[in-house]
C-alpha cells in the first residue's frame, strides 16, 4: 500500500510540473484561486482549515474527496511541503486537516490546492 501511495504521489508531481493550475484544475486534479481559514482543533489536536473559491462560486467537478491528500501552495506546488487531508468536501468547500500548523503559505487569497 505504502509504494502503491509513493508512486501516486509522484505522478501527481509529475504532473504538476507538467501542466498549468487552471488545467490540473479543468481535468478534476487541482483547485485554483481559492482561500482559506483557520477553524479550529480537530480529534489529537489537529489543526483544520476551510477552503473556497475566492469568488464564491460552487467547486467544479472533481477527483478530489474525502480522505484524499492535497498539496496547498501559494501557486506554485513545487514550492510547497503543506501536505493535509480532506475531511468534509461540500459544492462549496473543503475542509482540510494538518498534523503541524502550517504556518507561512495560509493566505487568504490566491491558495492553489492539488491532488497529492
């Protein structure tokens, strides 16, 4: 299980290297132009976060769900090591779980989500 992950993982990288955010987030891999907040504590002190898109617009179609790893950067994945978890997926919103805090890369604005 744990290579089967590894080497999704790295076709996930390979393809962010590869193709822009808006494409990613047109074949249902990424979500762009999107911000997020801090909304607590969550089971063994997990830090959470919600993210949306900035205009308020519903998320488009997408592979990503509940359960799922996402890479958040600043729009520029390979920059990134923020790595958390999908816990709730609503037609507007996810709602993502971190281990550590991920201080440094939550803005409010112009956050890029991949699938990981």
């Amino acid at each position: 299980m744990d290579l089967e992950r590894r080497e999704e993982m790295r076709r996930h990288r390979e393809e962010m290297a590869n193709l822009s955010g808006v494409k990613r987030e047109s074949v249902g891999r990424a979500f762009v132009e999107m911000k997020g907040g801090y909304i607590g504590r969550g089971l063994g002190g997990r830090f959470l976060y919600k993210f949306s898109k900035e205009n308020e617009k519903p998320l488009p179609e997408t592979e990503i769900g509940v359960g799922d790893l996402l890479l958040i950067s600043r729009g520029n994945p390979s920059r990134s090591d923020q790595i958390g978890t999908v816990i709730e997926r609503t037609g507007y919103s996810l709602s993502v779980s971190f281990d550590n805090f991920p201080a440094g890369f939550i803005k409010k604005r112009g956050l890029r989500l991949d699938l990981y």
